[in-house]
C-alpha cells in the first residue's frame, strides 16, 4: 500500500460513517488513486475537501437531514448578502475624508484604517459571484476571510488603525457561511450581493456627510446600530422564507435559519456584551474585550445546542419513520393495531 493511499484511507475512515466506509471506501479511495498523478504523496486540497462534504452528506443522509444541505445554500446566499451590503457601507465610512482619532493617535487621509482593503475584498468577493460563480467566489470569499483575520496582526505590526474586533467577527462568521454558496444560481441570486452593497453606500455616504466619521461609524449611532440592525434583518427575511417555504413542505428555510443563528448572534455581539457587563458589573455597560470574548462564546454555544437538538430531533423521526415503514411493509403494524 502506498502512503498516498494510506492517507487517503486515513481520510475516509475520518469523514465517513462506519457503515457505508466499510461498503464503500475501498471504491473510493480506488477512484480518487485512479485520478491522481503517479508521483503525488499528499492528497490535494480539492480532494480533502471533496472528501470532508462528502462524508457529511452521507453523516447527514444517515439521521434523515438530507434537507440541511439545501438549508445551507440558502443561508450562504443570505450571508454572502448581508456580508457585502455591511461592507459596502463600513468602505463608505473609511472613505470618509477628515481627521478621526484612534485610541490616542490620529490617522489622516482618505481611508482612516485598514479596514478598507478588508472591504475591498469583500465588494470583490460580490462582483467574481456575479461574473464566476462557484469555485471562483469561494476563492473569493476565503481571500476576503483571510485578509478579515490577518488585518488584526498586521494593524498590530503597522502601528494602523483597524475595526473593531466585533466587526471583525461578524464578518468572518458571515464568511464562513457564505463559503456555501450554490454553484450555478439563477442571475438575479447573482445581482443580490452586489444590490445589497449598492443599496448601502448612499445611507452610509448621508451619514457621512452629515459629519459622521469611521470611529463613530463602528461603534456609535446611527450606524453603530448597524450591526444588531443587520442581525434582525436576516432573521426576519429567513423567518419569511422559511414559512413561505414550509407551507410547500420545504423545509430548506428552516435549515437555513438554524445555520445563520451563530452569525445573527455575532452580529448582536456588541449589545449582548453590554448587558453582560451591566448584569456582571453593574452600573452602565461597558463592553471590553473580555465581555466581547465571552458574549462570542455565549451565542457561539448556543447555536451549536440548538442545531445539535435540531438534528437529534431530525435523527429520531427518520428512525421512526423508517421502523413504521418496515412495520407496514411487513404487516406487524396492522396486526399489532388489530390486536389491540
């Protein structure tokens, strides 16, 4: 046995339930061998990813979930919409021209913080959706990920300004959903992303012309409230979705709605980090990193309870569903309920 099929098998044995591994991983490790070249010891990228999504399909086919893989491509949609309209108006705020103070020294110019190129990417992410979808904009979206993290270190070393952390990871969370756009979406889900950021510039520009600057814009009013605002638009449109889908028995909007909660939450982070200060310290909040940390922490865990028990739920009806279904093909249940 080679070292590249080991690992390969080392990959199947790690994404793939036991049962159909033990069918099928033989097969597929032969078929991913058989379209590699001779002389590679590693397994690609693309490969390890093909292997991880297909392993989940099959972990979520096996507790009755199949519905949840629509649900995400609903919800990247929606975050990929709601990640490109907050970047529209946060690069409208940087573009902003004056003088603005950060935390004891003063940037001058056009763009005020590096949070711009950050934006950036994020406006571009939304153009390569509409002109390439599929694996260009997730290459597209992960570029604007990594520079959304890598901006914190490099603002550090540059002695720059950047957003705020809370921004930040609001952003990246909409990011990584949004990693699961469909691949070959009707034009008008193309439009949404560059709509969305369009729609945002004229409010965020009002705003500056009426003698808003960035540091305002991240954490005060009116546009310090975009964040949570945003948060409770999402909601409300997936809401709105989802029963318009639930009533055709799609219950895709669902799904989706349980994938965005942990962005939603992210997106509140800030008002939730001052009522944990106020409820920890009382008197009037105030929202440091350590409050913020632990607030991420809060919303972070409770999605994943909730979307845990939403699939312990799924895993119980479809194994219900599937012993009455044997019951009746067989006729046990129909003479258990005579006898009764």
């Amino acid at each position: 046995m080679s070292d590249l099929e080991r690992r390969y098998l080392r990959l199947v044995r790690i994404f793939y339930p036991a049962g159909y591994r033990n069918a099928r991983g033989t097969e597929i490790v032969g078929t991913y061998l058989a379209l590699s070249s001779p002389d590679r010891g590693w397994p690609s990228v693309a490969d390890v990813t093909d292997v991880a999504g297909g392993g989940l399909r099959q972990r979520l086919r096996a507790i009755g979930a199949t519905g949840i893989g629509p649900g995400v491509r609903l919800a990247a949609t929606l975050a990929l919409l709601t990640a490109t309209a907050l970047a529209g108006g946060w690069a409208m705020l940087e573009l902003n021209p004056g003088t603005t103070a950060w935390f004891g020294f003063e940037q001058h110019g056009t763009s005020v913080s590096l949070g711009l190129g950050v934006w950036a990417a994020w406006l571009l992410a939304a153009v390569v959706h509409v002109v390439a979808p599929g694996r260009w904009t997730r290459l597209a979206i992960g570029l604007a990920l990594v520079l959304t993290v890598a901006v914190v270190p490099l603002a550090a070393v540059a002695d720059r300004s950047r957003p705020p952390l809370f921004v930040l990871l609001a952003q990246v969370c909409l990011g990584f959903v949004a990693l699961g756009v469909p691949g070959q979406p009707p034009v008008w889900l193309r439009l949404l992303p560059v709509a969305g950021a369009a729609a945002a510039l004229p409010v965020a520009a009002t705003f500056a012309r009426n003698g808003g600057d960035v540091l305002l814009g991240y954490y005060g009013w009116p546009a310090g409230q975009v964040l949570p605002g945003a948060g409770m638009a999402l909601f409300v449109v997936t809401l709105l979705v989802g029963v318009g889908l639930a009533a055709r028995n799609d219950l895709r909007g669902a799904w989706a709605l349980l994938v965005l909660l942990c962005p939603i939450g992210m997106l509140w982070l800030h008002p939730l980090a001052e009522e944990l200060a106020v409820s920890m310290y009382g008197g009037g909040p105030n929202a440091d990193w350590t409050t913020l940390a632990t607030a991420a922490i809060i919303a972070a865990v409770a999605a994943a309870i909730v979307m845990s028990a939403a699939l312990m739920v799924q895993r119980r009806l479809a194994f219900t569903h599937a012993a009455v279904e044997r019951c009746t093909a067989c006729g046990s249940l129909t003479s258990d309920s005579a006898k009764r």
